[in-house]
C-alpha cells in the first residue's frame, strides 16, 4: 500500500514539474505573439532584399541578406 502510495506522490510531483516549466514558457511564448523583431522584415543594405531580421546578418554598417553581401557592404 505505501508503495502505491510513494508512486501516486511520483506521479503528482512530475505533473507538477511539467506544468511549472510549461508555465515558465509561456510568457515568453505570450511576448512572442506581438510584431516580434524576428519576424520583422528588414531590408538588405547590399540589394535590398527584404528578409526575415531574424535570417539577416548583421555586419558593420547594416543588415544584409547573406555573408557574400555582409561581406561586399552598403551599396
Ligand atoms: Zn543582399
């Protein structure tokens, strides 16, 4: 019987550990639903390419849609 007991406790204890890290998350999962800069497109400083600022990479100067144009500069 305490067995069963000790495995009911188990069972309650890692509920309880999932749902805290589920709660940990979630903020950030309710931040993320505004217009995050990730999604945020910006335009390459090079060809002007529109990209998610997310896939950009940012270089001196600006932000450009690949290393070859990061590489080459503002044009
Ligand atoms: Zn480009």
């Amino acid at each position: 019987m305490s067995r069963l007991l000790v495995l009911i406790l188990l069972v309650v204890a890692a509920v309880w550990l999932v749902r805290r890290a589920l709660r940990g998350a979630a903020p950030q999962e309710r931040r993320g639903q505004k217009p995050a800069s990730a999604d945020e497109l910006v335009a390459c400083a090079h060809c002007g390419v529109h990209l998610p600022r997310a896939e950009a990479r940012v270089s001196a100067g600006g932000l450009y849609c690949s290393e070859e144009h990061a590489r080459l500069g503002k044009r």
